[in-house]
C-alpha cells in the first residue's frame, strides 16, 4: 500500500480536475515529499552524526537540509488546502467551490 502524498489525494480526488496553480504547486509538494524521504534515508544510513573537515564530529549535513525541506513542504500542504484535511477546503483551492 503506497502512502505517498500523490497516492493519498488521488485516492480522495479527482485530480484531472483540478486548476493548473493547485497541480504546480501539488506536483511541487510531491517532489518535495520525495526529497524528505531521500534525506530521511540517507541520514538513515549514514547516521545522524558525521565528521566535519577538520575530524571533529558534528550532526550530519542532511539533518539541516531535511528541516529546511520539511518547512517547505508545509507551507506547500497549506498553500494547497491540504493542511487540514477537509474537502470543502481542498476543492475551493482546486478551483470547485
């Protein structure tokens, strides 16, 4: 079962119709998604901690960048109407109410 933001809102809408303003910035709020998940991986992997260019140990450099993509994604769900989860709410920034 697939629980990606593109998944989840097709489930729920038709996304054919929808207006182009929404669709940019919902393909942009799925990219994002995805990114968020990359970096999540990749700290996953690596650790949180990391050596820095003189050996010392600091946090690894994914961890400010997955804050920074997790701020923007947010701001993307609300831009989209997604924030709160209600139809009436989406479908007015789709361009149906």
């Amino acid at each position: 079962m697939n629980h990606d933001l593109r998944s989840r809102v097709a489930a729920e809408y038709d996304l054919s119709t929808a207006d182009a303003l929404w669709l940019t910035l919902f393909e942009q709020a799925c990219r994002t998604e995805e990114t968020i998940r990359q970096l999540e991986d990749l700290v996953a992997s690596d650790g949180l901690l990391s050596p820095g260019s003189k050996g010392q140990t600091r946090i690894h450099p994914a961890v400010q960048e997955l804050r920074a993509q997790r701020a923007a994604y947010a701001r993307l769900l609300i831009q989209c109407g997604l924030d709160d989860h209600t139809t009436s709410r989406t479908a007015r920034y789709r361009g149906r109410g």
